[in-house]
C-alpha cells in the first residue's frame, strides 16, 4: 500500500473536526503537509495535497484573519507552529461543512497575500506568501495563480453565475391549502418553472432546480443541493397560509436566529417543521462549525443575502406586485441555512386570503412573478460579478 492510499484510509481518523451529513466525494484530495516558515521578506505557507484543488482565499478584519478553502478536501497533516512566523499568530484548520476543509490563518495586521498553485502528476503543491501590507493591501485575488508545467485551470470569468431554485414542499408534504383546495406545492412548483423558463433567457446563468416535478426533498438536502452547486444564489418559493385571514401581499425573507417579528417567526416554524415528513436518515440539523471557521464567509453571505432580498423588494414593487407591510424580513428558517451561498425565501402570497388565491393560481400572475423574479436574479448575478472582480484587483 503506498503512502498516499493508506493516508486516504486514514484521513477521516484524524480530522479535526468531525461532522455527520452527506457523504464525500469519492475520491476525496488529502493534505498530506502544511509548512510555515518565515523570511525577511515575510511568511511562507505551502501546503501539499495528495490529489486536486481550486483553492478559495478570505479575508476578514478586525482581527486580521486569511483563510484558504479546498472542496472535497481531508487533512492528515499536522499544523506547525507559528514561531518564528512574521505576520501569522496562529494556525488552524478544520472543516465548514460536510464538503470543504479550511486552513485559517490568524495575523498579527495586514498583509499583501498571494498564492500559488502547481499541479504535477497528481499532486498539488498551494504556496500562500504573506509579505508586509497596509489595509488597502489585505484582499485576495479571485483565483490562484497557476504555475503548473501546462496550466488548465479555466478562467472564472467563463463560468456561469448558478442560481439554485427551491420550490417548496413537495410530495407527500403538500404546504397550505387554500379555501379553494389550492395546494401551495403545486403553486410553488408552477411559479418555479416559470422561473426556470424566464432565467434561460440569460445566457450568463445556470439554473438548478431543487425539484421539477411532485418530490418531498427534506429541508438539509435542499441547502446541501445549493452547497454543492457552488451556487452564487438560492431561492425558495413559497406560497403560505396565516391565520390573518386578510393579510396578503409578497414578503422577501432573509436568515436569521432571531426572528424580525411575530409573523416571521411564526412562518419560519411552520416551514420548519416540513421536515415531519423524512425518515429518519434525514432527522438531523447541518453540522454546526466553530464560529472561527465560519464567520468568514458566513457574514460574506449574509450581506449578498441582504443586498438582493433589498433588490428583490424593489423590482416586486416597481413590476406592481403587492407587497406586505415591512415586505423584507427575516426568521430562523433551515431551509436558508447554507453558509457559503446566499439565501432567500420568496413568500409569493397567502393562499389564506380568497383574493390572493386567484392570483396565485393565474397563470399571467405567474408568469409576471417569474419575469419579475428573474429579472432581479439577473441584475444580482452582474452585481457579484463586479464585487469579484473588485476585489481581484
């Protein structure tokens, strides 16, 4: 057995941090060796990986703090020390996800990082050099520079933005029903396709339907289907019931642990509790990851979450769609959990109001909604574009 295959063996043994949840890939890539060492022109980290890898770099201030990310990536390296290191206080690794391993980097202030990447004959070598910064200086590149012998790697500028549509409920879990046996599944899935259809006019998108057809999904599993996209965008499509049986209008939803308002949250337990319907193999929550490890991207998402619910309320309103009062508003919804991928739950309207029943199941309405939906998504894909290429410069 050589090296690399018994370290394949024994790499889930010495993780970090262990998780439950999806499997991994097949043949996941495992680092085999992290090296830190420092020089008068700054610090050095290589790390050597036994198979693939499209590394990911973030940055978060205040602390100062650099984090590489690698999908469907095992560690059995040991981490070294910080002595002698210039810039790095400490070193850490661990996983965000079932998915996707991290080497976070605490720094003692701002550095100028770049990272090289150098494949040959099915290893990796990633080269991160951190030399002397000032805050304008502390940003990451949008990819690797790639120094291999014959460089494949594509450029990012050529992938399309994929966006993740989520009809909710589906199958046995029917949502709301209607005072004319209306079933929200069924208006999900109609006004989800419409969608699909009105976002092929985008040739700069991919769209990726969580169901097209009367499937129960579990909640995890709709998130982890975005996750494992590498979706830029994931929309959940709703259509609930309320007890305010004159209330109506549409509200765009955000995550968060506490909920925005009464109505919010009453909503986000509603929707939670779809899950009643999984067996068992799917009663559990996403893992939950130390903060550390997580809050870089976490707040990363959170703020493109925000910045398209915003849109999202805007062009409903300028396209003529009813909106409630306070239409933006957020609760603790798990379908909404990814952290790398931002996230929105479209409540389109209540089936609970006779009006908004018809409108719900009016194909026109439908179609208006997905046009007006896609629109946004459209403007939301160009406005990441341009936040990437920002800060690759």
């Amino acid at each position: 057995m050589t090296v690399f295959r018994f370290l394949r063996c024994l790499a889930p043994v010495l993780l970090v941090l262990v998780v439950s949840g999806p499997a991994w890939a097949a043949d996941p890539s495992i680092v085999t060796s992290i090296r830190l060492t420092g020089a008068s022109d700054g610090d050095r980290v290589v790390i050597e990986m036994d198979g693939a890898a499209e590394p990911n770099m973030l940055v978060l201030k205040k602390p100062y703090r650099l984090a590489v990310d690698l999908d469907d990536t095992l560690s059995a390296a040991a981490l070294p020390p910080a002595k002698g290191a210039h810039f790095v206080r400490a070193i850490k690794q661990g996983l965000v996800g079932t998915d996707r391993y991290r080497l976070l980097l605490e720094l003692k202030g701002p550095v100028r990082p770049d990272v090289e990447l150098k494949r040959d004959g099915g290893r990796t070598v990633l080269t991160l050099s951190l030399a002397k910064g000032k805050d304008a200086d502390f940003k990451v590149a949008a990819k690797a520079r790639d120094v291999s012998p014959v460089s494949q790697a594509r450029s990012a500028s050529q992938d399309p933005f994929v966006v993740v549509i989520d009809p909710g409920h589906g199958g046995i879990d029917r949502g709301a029903t209607g005072k004319n046996e209306t079933e929200e599944k069924a208006v999900n899935l109609a006004i989800g396709l419409k969608l699909r259809d009105a976002l092929s006019a985008y040739p700069n998108l991919k769209v990726i339907m969580t169901r097209d057809d009367d499937t129960f999904i579990p909640l995890n599993e709709r998130a982890a289907i975005a996750r494992r996209a590498k979706a830029g965008l994931f929309v959940s499509l709703h259509a609930d019931s309320i007890r305010y049986k004159d209330l109506r209008g549409a509200t765009v939803y955000t995550l968060s642990e506490k909920a925005s308002d009464g109505l919010a949250r009453e909503l986000a337990e509603s929707e939670n509790s779809a899950d009643r319907f999984a067996g068992a193999e799917w009663d559990q929550d996403a893992p939950e990851i130390h903060d550390i490890l997580v809050d870089l991207v976490r707040q990363e998402t959170e703020g493109f979450s925000e910045h398209f619910a915003l849109s999202l309320v805007g062009e409903l309103k300028s396209g003529g769609v009813s909106l409630i009062n306070n239409p933006k508003r957020s609760a603790g919804f798990r379908v909404l959990r990814a952290p790398d991928v931002p996230s929105v739950l479209v409540e389109m309207g209540y089936l609970s109001n006779e009006e908004e029943e018809k409108l719900l199941t009016s194909p026109d309405w439908q179609k208006k909604v997905a046009t007006i939906l896609a629109r946004a998504i459209e403007a939301f894909s160009r406005h990441r574009s341009i936040f990437d290429q920002r800060s690759a410069n």
